[in-house]
C-alpha cells in the first residue's frame, strides 16, 4: 500500500506591505472650487448680495435724510404698491417697451443676418459697419437720437420738410409719438447683438444639408424652414430671452431721450424706482418695486421659456 501522503499545509502568509489607509466617508475634491472662486466671488458681491440686500430693504421703511434708525414694516411697502396706479400704469408701459422692442429687434436682426451669411462684395466691411451701433454707449446713442428728433433742426424733420411731407413735429414731446420714437431707437440701439448671435449661430449651420435641400429642389423658403429655422432655434430662444429681460430693465436710454415724459407716457418701471429713491428718497418703497419687477419678469420668461421649448418639442 502506498502510504497516505500528509496534505500540505500552506505556509505563513508573508507581511502586507503598509499602504495608505483609506478614508472611511467619500473623499472631496475642492479643487475645482478654487478654480470657479475668482468667477464666483465677484457675482456673490456685486449681484447676489446687492440683490438679497434690495429683498431686505423692501420690508422697511428706509428714507433718505432719516435721523431715526430704519424700522421693520413687514409688506407695508408691497401692499401700498398695490394700490399705487402710477406704478401699474409704468408697468403696463414697460411691457409695451419690451415687446414693441424685442420682436421687431428680433424679426430684422434675422433678416440683417441671413443677408451677412450670403457671400457678398465687401461682407467683412458690411459686418463690421452692423455691429457700430452696439460699440456706442447708451448715453451717446441717446443724444445722438436727441440730435435726431429735434423738432427745428433735426434730421428727420428736415428730410420730411424736404419731401413735402409736412413741417415736422416735436417726437419726444408729443404724447402720442414719445413711445414709438423710443421704441425706434431701442430697436437700432439693440439690433447688432441680436445680428451677432444670430450670424454665428447661421455659422454654425452645415452647408452640406443646404445643398441636399437645393438639390432636391426645395426653394428658399423651405430650405429656410426645414434646414435654417431648426438649426437656429437654440440660439434664437436664448437671445430672444435676453432681450426681452435687458429691454424691460432698460434705463439709460429712456433716462437720456425724455426722461420719462411727456406726461410719464415713457416712464418705465425702472425710471419709477430710480425716481422714488433719489428724487424722493423712498429706498424701502423703491425696492418694493425692484422685488415685484424681479418677479414679473422670471415668472414671464419661465412661461415663455416653457412655451417655446414645448412648441420646439413638437415640431
């Protein structure tokens, strides 16, 4: 018989090298916080805390030129606004503002657009003369406009005066013209930023499916339709948000051309507040307003904002 060989038994392990411990909880990296800190800070100063401080200010009763300390009203200034028609009636004209502004703003800017696209004599020369009005500051836009509009020598008149057309009017003081000639000059002022995003977005357009369309004999405006229009929705969307949000909180410009008149018929809602806090010194009453502004405007723009991508879902 062969003898039964004793099963071999494994030797002792040798020592495990020393390794590093791991945590016990999920290491964070902070890195990428350290890199988004120098972009961060400045909006956490300059917007977020300014606007948290305004949220503040509107439930006090804060004055200018006040010698006792500033006390809690709760929504005394909210439910005073309310009941305060001027400010509706600014409101309502702000809309106008931003909607009058806005779609036609939009509607040429594609057309100025779709033009720069083309392969044209001289198109660096042509795009860069459409971009000058969005090099000038509010403030010279608006007094060159005022330079515009005078009713003795102003070059609208005088051109109508020439072509028989009348003997020319006051537009920034009449209250029936004051608004559209506002509205004029914030679609010049506005439209090349517009222009811009809607050329490199145009850019961005693969010119292999143009040709496809061509060839398969669709016409400009079908191709236009089924192979620009889709391409450039996405850029569409978000410069028309933009505008409507810049337009509605426009200042300088009105500020410089009428001031707000004649008779308040272009006060907008944020002359309004600029007035009854440094011309009447209501800070508390005028951040109110600043709040109900903030509001109206991103319940508008998610509405519209849904609207259109549910329209873009669809299509």
């Amino acid at each position: 018989m062969t003898p039964v060989t004793e099963a071999r038994r494994p030797g002792p392990r040798a020592p495990r090298a020393p390794g590093p411990k791991r945590a016990r909880g999920r290491a964070v990296d902070h890195g990428p916080w350290f890199l988004v800190l120098p972009a961060l800070i400045p909006i956490l100063v300059l917007s977020v805390g300014p606007l948290l401080h305004g949220i503040l200010l509107a439930f006090t009763d804060a004055q200018s030129g006040r010698t006792e300390p500033t006390r809690w009203i709760g929504t005394l200034n909210f439910r005073d606004l309310l009941q305060d028609t001027l400010f509706w009636e600014s409101f309502r004209i702000g809309l106008v503002w931003a909607v009058g502004v806005t779609v036609p703003q939009f509607l040429l800017a594609l057309g100025l657009a779709l033009l720069l696209d083309r392969d044209l004599r001289l198109r660096p020369l042509a795009r860069a003369l459409a971009i000058v009005p969005w090099a000038m500051p509010e403030v010279v836009v608006g007094i060159m406009w005022r330079i515009v509009y005078n009713p003795d020598a102003g070059l609208l008149n005088e051109t109508l005066r020439d072509l028989g057309l009348g003997d020319g009017r006051d537009w920034l003081s009449g209250l029936a013209t004051a608004l559209p000639a506002v509205i004029v000059v914030g679609v010049w002022a506005g439209m090349p930023q517009t222009t811009v995003a809607l050329l490199a977005g145009l850019q961005n357009t693969p010119r292999e499916l143009h040709e496809a369309a061509a060839v398969d004999g669709a016409g400009a405006w079908r191709r236009f339709r089924t192979v620009t229009w889709p391409a450039l929705r996405p850029v569409a969307l978000a410069i028309t948000a933009l505008n409507l949000i810049w337009n509605f909180n426009s200042f300088a410009l009105v500020y410089v051309l009428t001031n707000g008149g004649p008779g308040g018929r272009t006060r907008l809602p944020m002359l309004f507040a600029y007035e009854e806090a440094f011309r009447y010194g209501q800070f508390g009453y005028a951040a109110a307003m600043g709040c109900v502004m903030v509001a109206a405007i991103s319940v508008a723009l998610a509405v519209f904002l849904a609207g259109r991508l549910r329209a873009g879902d669809t299509a």
